[in-house]
C-alpha cells in the first residue's frame, strides 16, 4: 500500500478502536482488531496476551534493531465527559475518543509506518512494532514483558503525544511510602512525642531538600508530598503518620541511588513501593535524533511518564497529539496530527534505515 493508503487506513483503525473499551488489563478486543489489521496488511503478526508485534519481514538478526511501541489501553473515562467517550465522531478535524490522543494516534501511526517498511528489503536497521498492553497501569503484562520475547532491541521510538517533538530524556519515578512515628496516646493527657506534630518538621524537610545533580534537558530531581494519612479516633493520638512521596527523577541518578539517598538522609522511614521505573534518554547526536533535527523537529526533557521507564536502551520518545490532552474529559487528536505524525516518522526513519 501507499502512504495515503495507509494513513486513511490508519485513521479507521483508530476510529474502531475508540469504540473498543481497552482498560489495562482489559484489551483482549483490541488486541483483535490490531491483529486483524496486520492480517489484512499481509503482516505476519505474533500475541503475547494482550501484546500484539511484529518484525519486518526481511528480519537479519546480524543486523541492529529499532522497536516502534505504542500502547492501545486507556484509562476509565473521567465525569467531565460530555461525549461518549466510546463513540469516534470528527468535528472540525478533531477526532473524538477515550484514547484518540493517549495513545491511539501515536499507535496507528506507528503501525502505519511499521506496514510502509515491512515489505522492503536491504534495510540497515531491522524494526519490531510493539503494539502493547498496560501502560496506563504499569501492569505485569505490558511491554515491561515482552522484552525477553522480541529480539534484542538497541533503540526504540516509544509512540506518546509529544506534537512530533524529540523527547530525548523522560524522567523515571519513584513512590515512597513514609512512615513519621511517635508516641500513641488519649487525647486528654500531655504528649511531647505526638507523631502529628513530628510531621510538621518532617514536611518541611520534603519541601526545601534539594538533590545536588541537574540534567541538562531534565532539570531538577521532583519531590512531592502528595498523600498524607493519619488517626482514626478524635479522642486518640495515632502511633504514627504515613505519607506517600512521589520522585521524579532525572538522568543523573538511578532509582536506587534516589532510594540510598532518602533511606539515609530522609527524617522518617522510606519504603520505595518500585525501583524499575527508571528515566531514560538517548544520545542526541544519535542517527535517529539527527534525522529529526534535519527535519525540523525540535528537542526536549519530558516530565511524564511512559513505557520509556521499563526499556534498558536508548529510546525517544515520539508521537502526533499533545500530552495536555491526555487523560482530560472529550479527549481528541485532529486527523491532520496522524497524517503528519505518519509523515514524519517515515521521513526520520528513511534516513536513518535505508
């Protein structure tokens, strides 16, 4: 098929798979439509549960690996919705849909591009698509499952809303639970060790710590308190104080490092819930960074999280959409941002492949 051909077809897949709840954990369905669409597209496709991939055809394995992934579950639709979220409509070139945006556009039209290059023969580099389950939820069965089962992979592309930008580092993440301890007591007799009160020292130290390594593209390590829970009784003071921190961590350390750091320096208990999801980068002088650049995409640290945190090599990450649109009520991705989200992944791709 052309291009065109696979844009237009492309874009009415995404349109199915929009009317196809696909919850983590829950893509079984759509997991059948991206089958059927490489059986259509002549693909010769395999299934890890709910992972559906595909190498290309020619596959050398002397020969290095690029994966293009992109995930097709979504969250649950939030209640500001005022379309039905799985119902696809086009208004004014917006494609409406629980995950048109996030990441139904960046999976159609990786899948596109995978299909525009299947077929070639004398590529310098071999591709594997990924199309992938439970990154919403950073569940057991997702990409994170599939690496001891495709070939070693020695770059990706990771399909996101990035406006076709070059994410060239993503931060990793870390949630601690803490534990601020003290005295359990009744709440009429005299307590010097109250572990709500201990909190208040404690909150601040979250608040002004400062790790000492800044990223050139990812800035600052994040800290956040974002969950505090405590007593149960109005007459009881509790024994203890548990919050929950979340870190987002930039290229200069490792999640274990980040974990040594706070389990030594933090004034209360740490207790990392995860260290495998690690931030990531790729070389910016990297082929496929450059045959970006040459194109006019520019570069960036992104702050949110993806499928990124789960790989071990250089990866970018790339996709038609906007991250701001992610997650919202009446979700939607214009229909020229798969065309050209298509588009440019060729363009990037045919300099660095063939």
């Amino acid at each position: 098929m052309t291009q065109k051909e696979l844009t237009y077809s492309a874009i009415d897949l995404l349109k199915k798979l929009i009317e196809i709840p696909s919850f983590s954990s829950e893509e079984d369905k759509t997991g059948d439509l991206l089958a059927y669409w490489c059986t259509i597209h002549n693909i010769e496709y395999n299934r890890t549960k709910n992972n559906v991939w595909a190498v290309n055809k020619y596959f050398d394995e002397s020969k290095p690996t690029i994966l293009l992934n992109s995930h097709h579950d979504t969250v649950y639709p939030n209640n500001g919705y005022t379309k039905d979220p799985f119902k696809a409509t086009v208004e004014d070139g917006k494609l409406y849909g629980l995950g048109s945006n996030d990441a139904g556009g960046c999976l159609v039209a990786l899948l596109a591009t995978f299909s525009y290059f299947y077929h070639q023969e004398n590529l310098k580099y071999n591709l594997v698509f990924v199309g992938s389950a439970e990154e919403e939820s950073s569940g057991p069965d997702g990409l994170n499952s599939m690496l001891s089962i495709i070939p070693k992979i020695d770059v990706a592309i990771v399909g996101e809303p990035t406006q076709m930008q070059l994410a060239i580092a993503e931060k990793g993440l870390i949630v601690f639970d803490g534990k601020v301890k003290g005295t359990p007591s009744h709440a009429a007799h005299p307590n010097s060790d109250n572990p709500i009160y201990n909190t208040i020292e404690v909150l601040e130290w979250f608040k002004n710590f400062q790790f000492d390594k800044t990223s050139e593209v990812l800035g600052d390590v994040k800290m956040t308190v974002t969950q505090i829970n405590a007593g149960k009784q109005h007459n009881a003071v509790p024994s203890a104080v548990d919050l929950v921190i979340d870190v987002r961590v930039n290229d200069k350390y490792t999640n274990q490092e980040i974990a040594d750091i706070l389990g030594k320096e933090a004034p209360c208990e740490m207790k990392p819930r995860s260290l495998r999801l690690n931030s990531s980068s790729i070389d910016k002088n990297h082929p496929l960074i450059k045959a970006g650049m040459a194109i006019g995409r520019t570069t960036y640290g992104s702050p949110t999280l993806s499928d990124q945190s789960v790989l071990s090599c250089q990866s970018v990450k790339l996709g038609p959409g906007d991250s701001t649109r992610s997650h919202t009520a009446d979700e939607f991705i214009y229909v020229g941002e798969i065309k050209e989200g298509i588009d440019i992944y060729i363009k990037i791709l045919e300099q660095v492949i063939k």
